[in-house]
C-alpha cells in the first residue's frame, strides 16, 4: 500500500470518527431538549390541574347563584306590579351578568381540559423520545469506541489497494444501515408528532372561529403554515438520511421522487434522461449510484445557483454512465481541489467501485460531473 493510500484511509477513518462523534452531541442535545421540554410542560400541567380545580369550584359557586337569580327572576316576572322598574331591570341585569361569567368560566375549563390533555399526550411522546434518545447515545458511544479503539491503525493490517477498498465498501454499507435505522426513528418521532401538532393547531383553529375571533383566525392559519413547513423539513431531513423507497421501488423511481422533491422545493427545473434496464442493480451499486447523484445535485444548490439541472444516466451491460449538469456560476477547479469534503467523498465512493470521476467546470459557465462505474458480478 502506498503512502497516499494509507493517508486516505486514515482520512477517511479520521472524518467517520469526527461524524459519530458529531452525531452523538447532536442526538444528546435532541435528547436534552425534550428532556427540557418535558420538565417545562410537567410544570404547566401541574398549574392546569390546579386553575381547572379552581375552576370548577368556581363554576359550581356561580351555579349555584345562578340557580337563586333565575328564582328571583321568575318571582319578579310573575308579579311586575309588586317590583319597581328599576328592581325588575336589576333582576334581569343580575341574572344575565351570572349566566355570562357562568358560560365564560365553563368554556375556560373546557379549554384548559383540552390543553391539559394535549400537554398529558405530548409527554408521553417525549417520554419515549428521551429513552430512544439515551439508547441512540449509548449505541453511538459504542461506536466510537470501537472505530477509535479498532480502527486508528487499519492502514497497518491492510496489504494492498483491493483489502483497502473492501473494507471501504463495508464502511460505506455500515453508514447506509445507520442512516435507515436512524431513518425510522426520526420517521416514527418527530414527524408524527408535528403531524399531531398540525391536528391540534387544526381544532385550536375551529375553537377560536366558532368563537367569531378574527384576529386569532388569522394567527392560526400562519400556525398551520409554520407546522406543515417544520413537517416537510422533517421528511426532506428523513428522505436525505436514507430514502426508503431505494429498497422499496429501486433506483430510478427514487431518483425520480428526490428530483421531484428538490424541484419544487428550490423552484428550479430539474430534466432526467434515463437509458437501459436497472431491474439488476446490486444494492451497493444502487446506493453508490443515488449517493453520488444526491450529492452533485446538492451542492449545485447550496453553490451553483443554477435555473436548470440535468441529470443523465445510462446503464449498459458492464457499465453505468451518470452526468449531472448545471447552467450555475460554476468554480476554479484549482481552487476547489482536494479541499472540498463533498467531492473527496464522491470521488472515494466511485474509486472503492473502480470507477471514474470527471468534473468539468470554469466560473460563470456551470459545471458538469462525469461519472462512470463498471458493473462486475
């Protein structure tokens, strides 16, 4: 093994150790949050309970006035000649004024009831999220334990460029299972609970309009907005960990959706070519495939800003041809070279495959990245 070779295994091990580890303050500061959230609602709850007991004592007492006022009205409407007109109007003032704080003080239970049971429901979710967060921490501590234990000095237990690019493909298949179990998580957490937020905001919304508040009508509508734009993130971020439908529907239908997604969601255009039968692809050639197709076209995005992607693939008996082209401002290669995390990683992955990696591109004329990859049983 050459000294550029080892050089770039330590890199990559380095950067794999430098992600866990980045992955595990972020799910622990996840988990503290909740756990934060959790500590504040426990503390509203408890204040619910006590202005809802309040209440209905309350409630029970103005009942019960309201009770002796419409008694006292009644004896005044069967005898208007005994009652003057001022003890008659105060009567009907009287009852009237108790009735209104009646209704208002059941309809403020009602609401604190419905918060309460909101609040009781959201709990239980951050409950388990806590406890998925904590079991995530632990597993990933295990992890980097291992890869920093184990793994520092692999270039030493590695003969020759073909065991180094095994265990660089067994990396990348450990990543990609992370990736759909962590996948699931988020999918199973934090989007059905801004799907329930979205059901809440939703009968918040029919409360306040039944109440003819609107003001508060309007406020709700820009909550709902809030919420469905959090819930789409949420799922861009799930779908960008590990498209699920790549084991579900295979390549090119998840291209398909992914280009669809990205559209709509920069407002640009976005053209697919697609030539030859994928139905055979082995997983890790459909993995690799998608990978580098979501990488290229996620950093015309975040750099390029283009108007127009176009994305071709071809599949051939023995290979798979990939172009990915922007009309963007477009970058100095010399520059960009050998200092862009990204295209390391996109040019390790087609190298483990022995593939080829070409990017063309000047500033101000966009770029184009050619890809090829041969397909070997």
């Amino acid at each position: 093994m050459s000294d550029n070779q080892s050089k770039n295994l330590d890199q990559i091990i380095n950067e794999m150790v430098d992600v866990v580890e980045h992955s595990k303050d972020e799910i622990y500061e996840i988990t503290e949050q909740s756990r934060n959230e959790y500590d504040v609602l426990s503390k509203q709850i408890e204040e619910i309970r006590v202005e809802v007991k309040q209440l209905i004592e309350s409630g029970d007492q103005l009942a019960y006035k309201e009770k002796l006022a419409r008694n006292r009205l009644a004896k005044v409407s069967e005898n208007f000649s005994v009652y003057s007109e001022d003890e008659i109007r105060d009567a009907y003032e009287q009852t009237h004024a108790i009735q209104s704080d009646l209704k208002m003080t059941r309809e403020r239970e009602k609401s604190l009831r419905q918060r309460r049971d909101y609040i009781e429901r959201r709990l239980k979710s951050l409950e388990q999220m806590i406890e998925k967060g904590n079991t995530l921490v632990s597993k990933v501590s295990v992890i980097s334990n291992y890869l920093n234990d184990d793994f520092k000095n692999i270039s030493d237990l590695i003969e020759d460029a073909n065991q180094k690019q095994s265990f660089g493909l067994q990396i990348i298949e450990a990543q990609e299972e992370e990736r759909r179990r962590i996948s699931r998580e988020i999918h199973d957490g934090p989007a059905q609970m801004l799907a329930n937020i979205l059901l809440r905001a939703d009968l918040v919304d029919r409360t306040f309009r039944e109440r003819s508040r609107k003001e508060a009508m309007e406020e709700m509508k820009s909550m709902r907005q809030m919420v469905r734009s959090s819930l789409y993130e949420v799922r861009r971020i799930i779908y960008d960990l590990r498209p699920m439908a790549l084991d579900d529907l295979g390549l090119l239908p998840t291209i398909r959706k992914y280009l669809s997604n990205v559209e709509d969601y920069h407002k640009i255009s976005i053209e697919l070519s697609e030539r030859g039968e994928f139905t055979s692809l082995q997983s890790k050639y459909e993995v690799a495939l998608f990978r580098l197709i979501q990488e290229s076209v996620q950093n015309a995005m975040k750099h390029a800003k283009p108007s127009l992607v176009q994305v071709k693939i071809e599949i051939k008996s023995n290979q798979v041809t990939v172009v990915i082209c922007d009309n963007g401002i477009g970058f100095d290669l010399e520059q960009k070279k050998d200092k862009s995390f990204g295209l390391i990683g996109m040019r390790e992955r087609v190298e483990m495959l022995d593939g080829e990696l070409k990017i063309d591109s000047k500033l101000g004329k966009g770029t184009t990245i050619y890809i090829k990859i041969p397909l070997t049983d």
